[in-house]
C-alpha cells in the first residue's frame, strides 16, 4: 500500500467512526466562525504535517484503525453501530491458539433440541450420544477404533473456546457460505475444523482423521435435531446436612436421581414423558390433594404414617413430562423442591466422566486384556518373589517398573495434556477474568475446561471419550491425577499377581 493510500484510508477511517457516532450532533450544531488567533494555529499545524514524520504518523494511525477493525476492541469502546456490526462470534489469533469468544447478547441454550450432523462417513458409528445444554458433543467410532468427535458451544459472554494448535498447519475454510479455519495436523493424525454461526449463536468443531472435503461435507449437513428436555432440582433443605448422590439414572426423555442426606433421609426426583408408567406411586396410596408448584397445579399424596414417603406430582409447563418429589419431608419443603426445579444443560465439566471401579463387577476392558501380556506377568512374579525373599514388600523399584510399563501401554498422553494445558491456565488465572474456557488440544486431541471465579482458578482434562484424567486447583497449583477406568482395572489385576506370588514364596520360605 503506497503511503498516498494510507493517508486516504485513515482518514477515511476516522471520518467514517466519527460520522456513525456524532452525525446527529453535528447537524443541529449552529454555524460557527473561528478566531484569527485559532486560523493561525490550524495553519502552523498543518504545514507541520507537511513534514516527512507525516508519512510514518499516517501509516501508525492507519494500523491502529485496521487493528481495532479486526480485534473488535477499540472500536468498540466509543462506537455502539460498531459494537453491534461485531457481536457475536469472533476469532483472536495468538502465537500458538486461537479463542473464538462470543461477544454481544447471547441467545438461550436450546433445552428441548441439539445441532448435530445428517450425514457421518458410512464407517462411523455413534458411540456416544448428545445431551442439550451450553456445551453439546457427540462421538463416532469406526470398528478399527478410529474417532470421530463434534462438539458446539452456544454464546455465552463468559465462555469462550481456545484451539491450542502447535504443529498445525491452519487455513482458511468455507462451511457452506460460513468462514472457517482447518487446523491440519501434518502427521498422519486427526484434524480439527471449527466454524461459527451466528445465526445459531454457536461455535462448531470436528475432531477427525479425514481430509478437507469429508469434514466440511459433514459440517454442512449439521442442523437442528428435537431431543427431550432434561430436568434437575436446584435446592435441597440444608437444615437436614448435606447431601450426595446415592443412584442416578436416566434415558431418552426420563430420569430419577436418588439423594442421601443425615439420618438415611433420602429425597427422590423424577422425570418422564411416559405417563402411563411413571411416576412411581407409593403402595398406601392416599387420597390425592391439590396444591401448586408454583403456579402449576400439582397433586400431594400425604404420608398414612409417621416416618413414611411423601409424594408431590405435577407436569412441566405443556403438559409432556410428569415430574415428581418424594421424600419423608414436610409438605412445604415438598413444594420448595418442586419451585427449584429447572431444565439440566450441559456444560463441558458436566460431561466429563470420573470413573468408578469395582473389582470382579465388569469385565476386563479389551485395552486392558492386551497390556497384561505373559512376559509381562512373568516379570511381576519375578518381582515378586525377590521382594518375598527380601521381606519387602513392592519394593520402590518394582513400582517404578509398573508404572513405567502401564504409561507405555495403557495410560493416556497425560503429560503431554498437562503441560499444554498449563501455560493456559496460568495466561487466564493472571488476567482474572471470569468464566469457562473450553480448551481443544492438538494432538494428543483431547478437551480442557478451565474455569475461573473470583475465588480460584480450576482446571479439568478428559480424553477423546469424556474421561477425566487430570484436575487442577489453584489453591494448591498442582495437578492430580485422576485414574482411568483402564488403569484402575489395569493396577488391580496386577496387585492380585503380585500379591498371589508374594505370599507363594513366603510360604516356600517361611516353610524351609
């Protein structure tokens, strides 16, 4: 650009913003003529301009303008046409992630519906069904194990999405008539294309190991699918101690969630677009009496005898989900649990899975079967007879040995998560400013939510499927390790050998 056209474009730059936003003012300012004194000084300044700094001063000005143009930043400060030409999605680059963060009024998370794809590669089945909320993902998985993730994130003026992209090759993409970036992995590896609606108020983004053409075929049939709405209570009677989930379970369009408190009071909530079925009354069924959640109707069924259940039903506003309370509790806490019920959306923290194990309860994950090799059981029991003969017990090298083989063959690519996690969670803990960042990795290609509040700073990780592996809390600034249903499954199995040899050769010995 010469400098001729710098000069005209910031000057066009500045006559343009000041129009927008003074145009009516300056039509009702009265004629007004200027004093010698001030026509002097005007001259003297611009015969100053007509010095070569003239030329540099115009090229900064014509800069700055272009940046706040494209960073939506400070424009937008002193500009509401401007602000209002930007809402929505916007893309910041930094030197190795991006952020698209929402900015303007953001529309309500759909309660009763998702986004998601009509058409998937033929190979690719669903493995991991959507659930409504801020923070919506399915998974696709081939029979060779190759995934296939889509995930949205609705407008919300706290949240943003970071694409951390280091090794990527990132370019420019069209989704239909919508702009795009493809983030290509120049491995033979999963890419990652993310786009923004702003229409549907929502930032898009496939995880997959396929080219160009099949990702944006794919991103192009994404479009409105109905799903049930989810319900949840959002109060419980803190004057009876605290409470946990003690069962919970749900499907398509029904749930019931069981909480535990003090003194083995338990309070039920439930759900169901199946009338005929649910909910389930109880045996002694009293006479129904009418009172309000609310302002909708509802139906009480009183407690024949002291200590027993109480029932409260009532339906959701068009009359398609029944719901209900029941609990041992007085009639107005009823009806206090019953106000706080509202729709359960999701957001990433929420649909992160911490596993649970059991020893004996489930099979053996087939990950698991293929690291517990022979050799490798051998070297166990090899182990474990020295430390036997030694009378010590999983001597520190042995557990360094366990360790070493289990993150060689089972254990995720935590390390490597956590430390390109971190530089994130430090970046957004010093500016301080609150919310929920989703984090998308670039290889390995796993999701980070960092959320911080006034108060601290978290951070969690999960792998391809939704399992937690790592969480940090700024109180201590470490992460903990959170353990896999594979590793837990894994290190059992191991202990039962070691052990079985352990107390073998103590016997051989104790016996000579």
């Amino acid at each position: 650009m010469t400098d001729q056209a710098l000069d005209d474009l910031a000057r066009r730059l500045l006559l343009d913003a000041a129009r927008q936003e003074y145009a009516a003012l300056v039509a009702e300012a009265p004629e007004h003529s200027f004093s010698p004194a001030f026509e002097r000084k005007m001259k003297k300044l611009i015969r100053r301009t007509d010095h070569p700094v003239r030329h540099r001063l115009a090229q900064a000005v014509a800069c700055l303008l272009l940046a706040a143009l494209l960073s939506g930043c400070s424009l937008l400060a002193f500009s509401p046409t401007a602000r209002n030409a930007l809402a929505g999605w916007v893309r910041e680059v930094f030197s190795t992630w991006s952020i698209y963060r929402h900015s303007g009024e953001a529309q309500p998370a759909l309660e009763d519906a998702v986004y998601r794809p009509a058409w998937v590669p033929p190979a690719y089945e669903e493995v991991l069904a959507p659930e409504t909320g801020n923070f919506v993902r399915i998974l696709y998985e081939t029979p060779e194990g190759s995934l296939l993730r889509f995930s949205y994130l609705k407008g919300i003026a706290s949240t943003a999405l970071q694409v951390e992209w280091e090794g990527a090759v990132v370019r420019p993409v069209l989704v239909g008539t919508l702009p795009g970036e493809l983030y290509q992995n120049p491995a033979d590896g999963p890419n990652i294309l993310v786009w923004t609606d702003q229409e549907r108020d929502a930032v898009f983004w496939i995880t997959a190991p396929l080219e160009e053409r099949e990702l944006v075929k794919i991103a192009t049939s994404v479009a409105c699918s109905p799903m049930p709405k989810r319900y949840r209570i959002s109060w419980l009677p803190v004057q009876y101690g605290g409470f946990f989930v003690a069962s919970e379970h749900s499907s398509q369009g029904k749930g019931e969630t069981v909480y535990e408190g003090n003194d083995a009071l338990t309070i039920t909530f439930g759900y169901s677009n199946d009338r005929e079925n649910d909910p389930p009354y109880p045996e002694k069924q009293s006479p129904g009496e009418p009172v309000q959640v609310g302002e909708a109707p509802a139906t009480l069924y009183r407690a024949q005898e002291a200590e027993e259940q109480q029932l409260l039903v009532w339906d959701n506003d068009d009359a398609s989900v029944v719901l209900w309370v029941r609990a041992a509790l007085p009639v107005e806490l009823l009806l206090q649990i019953g106000e706080s019920v509202i729709p359960d959306l999701n957001d990433l923290t929420g649909t992160m899975e911490i596993s649970t194990f059991e020893p004996g309860a489930e099979p053996l994950l087939e990950e698991v079967k293929a690291a517990l090799t022979d050799p490798f059981l051998a070297q166990v029991e090899a182990y474990a007879r020295r430390d036997a003969a030694a009378n010590y017990y999983m001597q520190p090298d042995y557990n360094q040995m366990v360790r070493d083989y289990q993150a060689q063959h089972l254990s995720p690519q935590r390390e490597e998560a956590m430390a390109r996690v971190s530089p994130q969670v430090e970046r957004l803990q010093e500016a301080g400013t609150p919310g929920e960042h989703v984090l998308s990795l670039f290889g390995p290609f796993y999701s980070a939510s960092i959320f911080v509040s006034y108060h601290a700073t978290t951070a969690h990780i999960c792998d391809e499927y939704g399992e937690m592996i790592a969480s940090y809390h700024s109180g201590n600034r470490e992460w903990t390790v959170v353990p896999t249903k594979a590793e837990m499954q894994f290190s059992y199995e191991v202990n039962q050998v070691y052990f079985a040899a352990y107390r073998a050769a103590r016997a051989e010995l104790t016996a000579d």
